[in-house]
C-alpha cells in the first residue's frame, strides 16, 4: 500500500510540474524586443530632461496624444500641448534633473478594463530628483507613469503620478518623509 501511495503522489507531482512548464512559456521574442524599444524611448525621453532638452522628451509622443497629469481625476485628459508646457516649466524652472532607480513592467493579463498581454503598454516606476536653483534645495520624489505605444512606436496615452504638493514644502524645508 505504501508503494502505491508513493508511486500516485509520484506520478501525481511529475504530471503537476509538466503542466507547470509548458503553461510558462512567457512572451515571444517579438514582443520581449517590442517592449524593450518602448523602455528605450521612455528612457530617452527622461535622459531629455537630464539634457534640458525639451524636444527630445516630446519626440516620444504622439500629436494624438490623451495625457492624465498627476494634479487630475482619473477621467481628465489633457492634451500633447499640455504636456510639452508642464516639461518646459521643469527644464526652465529646476537644475539637474534626473531619473533614477528606474523599473519596468510590461503587458497585463489581467485589468477592469480589458485583458492584454500587449507589450505596447508600459508602467514604468523611478525616482525623479532636481535642485531648485534658487534655494539649492534637492527635490525628489517616487513617480509611477503607464504608458501605451501606438504602432508607430509613439506614446499615444499617458498618465503619471506622485506627489506635486510635496515640491514647494521640500522647498520650503517643511516636508517630513
């Protein structure tokens, strides 16, 4: 009997990890090489501010481009205008800008909205830290953005978030972490 017992739980367990590994075959190389081009245009895009360089930011979104601000509800847009005035406002306004301690997580199996395992879509996680000019202050603060690329290879939809009002009290020196 205690064959038996061994001999089901054995066949049992090998069954159970052949079913395992053939269901975690993960993504094509197609869509592994899409989604790291996408990484690369949002890293590009990032190194502009580093470059104060607001074109170089923009050159990743579409002209179509829908954008949720960190500062909107969830069902406010705003436009590619919209965004490229809040990127100059950063350039001209903060010295030494930089986005650090960067991740990346593609596609998305399971949403409310509806079930992807796209890699034209992006969530990309970091740090932003700047210096105010005016006061010498380091700024920073942990930022989330999801992105989703068009066929183009353009960001056509964007929404960021973090703490805006966190930046005139780190200023100001009155902001606790």
């Amino acid at each position: 009997m205690k064959k038996v017992f061994i001999t089901l739980f054995s066949l049992i367990l090998l069954a159970s990890c052949a079913t395992q590994t053939t269901n975690e075959k993960g993504p094509s190389e197609e869509d592994t090489a899409t989604f790291n081009k996408h990484v690369e245009s949002w890293k590009k895009a990032a190194n502009g501010f580093t470059l104060e360089d607001p074109e170089q930011v923009m050159s990743i979104f579409a002209d179509s481009l829908t954008w949720n601000n960190p500062e909107a509800f969830m069902n406010i847009t705003k436009t590619k205008e919209d965004l490229t005035a809040a990127v100059n406002f950063y350039i001209n306004t903060f010295d030494n800008i930089t986005f650090t301690e960067d991740v990346y997580y593609g596609g998305s199996l399971y949403s409310t909205e509806e079930t992807s395992s796209s890699p034209d879509g992006i969530r990309a996680y970091g740090n932003w830290k700047f210096i105010d000019p005016s006061s010498g202050t380091e700024i920073g603060y942990k930022w989330m953005g999801v992105l989703r690329f068009n066929a183009d290879g353009k960001v056509y939809d964007f929404a960021d978030w973090f703490d805006v009002s966190s930046i005139p009290r780190q200023i100001e020196g009155t902001y606790n972490r």
